[in-house]
C-alpha cells in the first residue's frame, strides 16, 4: 500500500486513497480461501513455504523457450506484500525466501491465509478481501459465494489490468477453471489434515 502511495506521488503527484480494510478469519468466507488456493497455490497446506515441483516446472518451461511464469506460493507472496517492493531482482528474492522461511517457522497456516486475503491488491488501490467484497459487490466477506471469490481470484496474476468489475473473457475462463479447481480440491481445511 505505501509502494502504491509512492507510486501515485512520483507517477502524477497527486495523492489517491487506498479502500482497505483487515477482517478476522472469522468474518472472511471459506469460498474464499478455497478460492485463493485454487488459483494461487493448489499445495498450500502441503509445502513448507516453496512449491519445489512448481519452481521446476517454471525452469523447464523457461529452458525450452518458453516464457517465464511466477510460481510464487501464498506464503511467498505475504512474504514479498509484507516486507518488500514488486521489483524483481535477486536481492529481493534472496530477502523474499529469507522472510518466506521465517513466516512459515512462525504463523500456521490459517495465519499465513488471512494475512494474504487482507493484503492482497484485488483492484486499483483495492486491498484485502473485505474492501474488494464491499466494492464489488456490496457485501462482507463473509457472505462471498463461491462465483464471487472466484471471479475475485481470477484477477489476481494482476488486478489492474484484470478487472472484476466488467470481466473480459480470460478472466471468466480463469473464474470458471478455478471454480473447477475448488470442486476438485474440496474444502481447504481438509487439505490441512484438519
């Protein structure tokens, strides 16, 4: 949020607010989280931080010409959102692994997950779940369907050019095959060993 505030100041000067609000686990629909696993990171409860399989899977892809993808997990991204700036470079993915492997030792899972739906970007200067829920669709986040958490996830590769509000037809594609990834999933607490 501060990274978008700078942003705004040396871009065009001018100051916009930041719609943000943090809510408990609680008050945040387990459609949700589902959703967030489904699209973001499918072994969440199973890694320790690193989807070993999926950073490789990145590499090969990238050596055989491919373009190269995110393979980012939930817990790297609270990492990166929490302590550090967008840039790329191999500092900041030195710090990221650094910061990754300390979240991981230090919250639960639960933890890891309600810190990434109420810090997550879902919109020009729309962060968490609860300001998305409202501003999309004028309900908390505890009352989120399984549609509307998804459509909310599919905009998360990168919510500001992919839009909630409006979907173009990739973002419903992406709403429809995480809706089938949560079908397939089931619920994530089962997935914890709950």
């Amino acid at each position: 949020m501060i990274y978008r505030h700078c942003e705004d100041l040396f871009d065009s000067g001018t100051f916009q607010a930041i719609d943000y609000r943090w809510v408990s686990a609680e008050k945040i629909s387990p459609n949700a989280s589902a959703a967030v696993i489904a699209a973001e990171d499918q072994q969440f409860f199973q890694h320790f931080g690193f989807d070993v399989n999926s950073i490789q899977s990145s590499i090969d892809v990238y050596i055989d010409g491919g373009r190269l993808r995110g393979a980012s997990t939930i817990s790297q991204q609270v990492a990166k959102n929490l302590f550090l700036t967008p840039s790329k470079n191999f500092v900041r993915k030195g710090l990221e692994v650094w910061f990754t492997l300390l979240i991981e030792l230090l919250w639960d899972k639960e933890r890891i997950l309600e810190v990434y739906l109420n810090i997550a970007e879902f919109g020009e200067h729309i962060f968490g779940i609860e300001a998305a829920s409202r501003r999309y669709f004028g309900i908390p986040a505890k009352q989120l369907s399984r549609s509307q958490a998804a459509i909310l996830a599919a905009t998360l590769p990168n919510p500001i050019r992919l839009k909630a509000t409006h979907p173009s037809n990739y973002v419903i594609k992406r709403q429809q095959w995480i809706l089938r990834q949560m079908r397939n999933l089931g619920d994530p607490r089962d997935l914890a060993g709950d």
